[in-house]
C-alpha cells in the first residue's frame, strides 16, 4: 500500500500526515473577476477608478452598425470584443435605434427612412453638425412602422447569425425598442409615450428571443408587461434582469415585489439561474443635487443580486466621501459570487486522492460564464503530470456555505514531490481565471492544497 505524505502549513508549523487539514485565510481585498464588480465603458482601464473591473460594456446605434442597405459594419464590435478577451473578460452590449444623448441626427440608418419608414424628430443633446454648426435635433422612426420593423428584424438576424453564442461575448441587452433601447419612449417627443401595443413590443421581443439561442439575454425592466411574456412560462427564466436609474426613488419604488412588478412572481429569483445588471440614474454629481443617497443604492444593488453596474453614467472614481466609497468598495467585492473556501482535507490511500473542500460563497449570487473547477498535480519542474475535473460545477454554489469532496485515481513516483492545486477555469479558455478569495494562492492564482510525496 503506498502512502501519501501531506506537507502543508499549519499555524506557521510543518506536519506531515496521511490525512491532513489545511485552513485558509480570507482575503478582503478588491480584485477583478469576470462577470462580475462594474462593466468599463471604454477600450482602456481608467486606473483612478479602483474598482473591479469585470466585464466591458458598449452601447451602439443601429446606424453605424449598417449605414448602408444589405453592407455590416461588425468593425465596432468586433473591436471592442478583441479588446476585452485580451484582457480576459466578457463583454457586453446593446442595439439602439433612437438615442436622445445621440452625436447625430440619425440612430437608425438614413436608408431605412429613404425606402419610406415614417419618422419625427425631437429635440435630444446637442452635437456638432457635419459642416462645423450645433443641432440638438434628432430623428427616430415610428416603432410601428412595418418597414422599420421588417428591416430592423433582418439586421437582429444578422447580428445574432455573427455573434450568438460567441464564447467571448457574456451576454446582450434586449434592446432596439424605445429611447436608449431602455424599452420605454420617454424624451423622444412623442404626445403618448405609450402609443406601442404590446403585441408590437413582444414582436420587438421576439427578434431576439427567436433569434439568440446561446448567448445570456438581458432584458429592460421597464416595461413590466413585456417583462413576464420574455421570461416565459418554463422553469427557468429566458432572460436576466437589466435596470437602469438605480439612485432614483421612483425606480426604487417599482421593482420586485412593487405594483406594477408585483404580480410577477418568478422576478425575484431570476438571478438564481441568469444574471442581473444595474445601471445607476447618473453620475456622482448629480445624485449628491439630487439628495439622492448613494449609500443605500450600493445595498440596494446587492440586496438584488447584482453581477455587473455599469460604471457610466455613474464614474465611481468620483467617490470622495469615505462612508460612499466604503459602499462602492462593497459592491465592488460582493457583486456576483465570491468564493472563500475555509478549509480542506486531503488523504491518499492506495492510489486513491480524497480532496473535501468547505467554504463559503459571500457574494450575492453565483458565476453565470461557462466556468469548471480542475484540480493539478505538478512536480518538483512545475510540470501538470496531472489533472482532473471536480465533480463540483462552480456555477451551482449559490450564496452561502458549500462543501464538496472529490475521489481521484493517481499513481505517483516514489520519492518524487508533487504541488497540489485547484482552479476556477474557463472552459472555452478565453476569460482569466475566476479567482478564490483567500491568500492561499498560488503565483498562477490557484488555490494551494499543499506539497506532496509518495513513498
């Protein structure tokens, strides 16, 4: 019978055993994981912001994506995708066909109105005109219009046809209906910013529902009725939770549990199997004029299960006030999963390892990104002389304490050292490894389960 000599650190002493304990200690600090912490607006890392960034974020309008009929111009996103995955996080993004913050006139493609789609303007945030003047003019289509709908339809196919299921893409916005895509057509100059049935919405809805079979969806709270039909009647939900205007009471006033949002029962437990993404109202700025408190919109969003804020229009680097950052600092180390293991057991007894694992997800949700755990076995070089998947799939610890054991068939040489390990991997090997929260880590960031040797 061989036998396997566990040498780990215990309270700053050596032991040697057949089965041994290790304890953890629990790292506090902020550090990135993807999917998870606030989404960066940009194709660099502002390094004033000191938050977690996991994930990148875009917004684009449906114009510049195909400024000509039946011609795509993917460069945008496909850029922005090569960024992020570089950087080893997902990304995310939205289509929007009207947008009052707009540079330009037209956020849906001149063309469209060319071939005869109907259209009114409304006066949105000033931009500078192609011959050098000012104009706060802006163009957006009637949503009911059939040659906006049937081209808007063919271009959603499109889109889903490069990107669905992209495995460097974390999720989509169900957008395209309403100012921002936000599913509500607010500020836009309409007499009845509710004119749009809700069989025209659910066609909206539909284009992506029909179209997006791989990729995680997010769909615009707004609208409470579209909400529960893009949700679908099944055990689990269709599509994750989006809100933007966190900070304002009127939203904080309509959410789960709220009238109009009370009669949908399966709301507050859709994080449980998709993610959800806020988005606060403004910037730091704006909320502190507005009396609005910043403090219990940071709990808020983690009393919601929150994975991902949206850092614009927000700008967390605006935080000065130390109670603010103390809460922003929160989200930054809650949101999503968190995963802290406290201690484990290892035993070996011929040629079977024994691995247990106890801890505690101190996050508010869980990992969404296609993600496994791999235990390692290396030698004296550094060499993985071998691995194997634990029977644990990461993506089910929920909130809360966890405990998993795995069994493992192993033959090693006599007298030979070997380092144990554990990882949080990307299965599609794109996004950094997702990251335990303790300091026992090892210089690749795995967990350390100890120095080994069979005799």
């Amino acid at each position: 019978m061989k036998k396997l000599l566990m040498t780990l650190a215990v309270s700053g002493a050596l032991c040697a055993a057949r089965a041994s304990e290790i304890k953890f200690e629990e790292n506090p600090d902020i550090f990135q994981n993807p999917g998870q912490g606030f989404s960066c607006n940009s194709l660099w890392f502002n390094p004033k912001t000191k938050v977690n960034y996991g994930a990148g974020y875009f917004r684009f309008e449906w114009a510049k994506l195909q400024p000509v009929e039946g011609e795509y111009n993917w460069e945008p996103i496909d850029r922005a995708l090569e960024f992020f995955s570089k950087n080893g996080l997902p990304f995310y993004f939205r289509i929007m066909c009207t947008n009052y913050h707009g540079g330009r006139k037209y956020s849906t493609p001149e063309w469209i109105f060319q071939k005869g789609a109907k259209w009114h303007e409304f006066e949105g945030m000033e931009y500078k005109t192609p011959d050098g003047g000012k104009s706060k003019t802006h163009v957006s289509a009637y949503f009911d219009d059939p040659i906006f709908l049937e081209e808007h339809e063919k271009f959603i196919k499109a889109l889903a046809a490069r990107y669905d299921g992209d495995p460097r893409i974390g999720g989509l916005d169900l957008g395209s209906f309403g100012n921002w895509g936000e599913w509500h057509c607010t500020s836009m100059g309409l007499e009845d910013p509710h004119m749009y049935s809700l069989e025209l919405r659910k066609k909206y809805a539909d284009m992506y529902l029909q179209n997006f079979k791989k990729s995680d969806i997010f769909f615009m709270t707004d609208d409470f009725q579209v909400l529960e039909y893009a949700l679908g009647k099944r055990k689990k939900p269709r599509v994750g939770l989006r809100r933007d205007g966190v900070g304002s009471p009127w939203h904080f006033g309509r959410w789960i549990g709220k009238p109009p949002y009370d009669k949908i029962e399966r709301m507050g437990d859709v994080w449980k199997d998709k993610p959800i993404f806020f988005e606060f109202f403004g910037d730091v700025n704006s909320l502190h004029e507005k009396g609005w408190d910043i403090i219990f919109s940071c709990d808020w969003i983690l009393d919601n299960h929150a994975s991902l804020v949206n850092e614009i229009p927000f700008h967390p680097w605006q935080i000065t006030d130390p109670k603010e950052r103390a809460a922003v600092d929160k989200v930054c180390v809650y949101a999503g999963a968190r995963l802290v293991p406290e201690s484990a057991e290892v035993s070996y007894e011929d040629g079977k390892l024994e691995v247990s694992v106890k801890g505690e997800n101190k996050g508010v949700a869980r990992i969404y990104l296609p993600y496994r755990m791999k235990y390692e076995l290396r030698d004296s070089s550094g060499k993985v002389v071998f691995d194997a998947i634990s029977s644990q799939d990461p993506r089910k610890i929920l909130p809360g304490k966890f405990e998993f054991s795995d069994a493992m068939r192993v033959s090693l040489k006599p007298g030979e050292a070997y380092s144990l390990s554990l990882r949080i991997f990307h299965t599609k090997k794109i996004f950094r490894d997702f990251r335990f929260a303790v300091k026992n880590l090892n210089p690749d960031g795995s967990l350390d389960l100890g120095k080994i040797s069979a005799k």
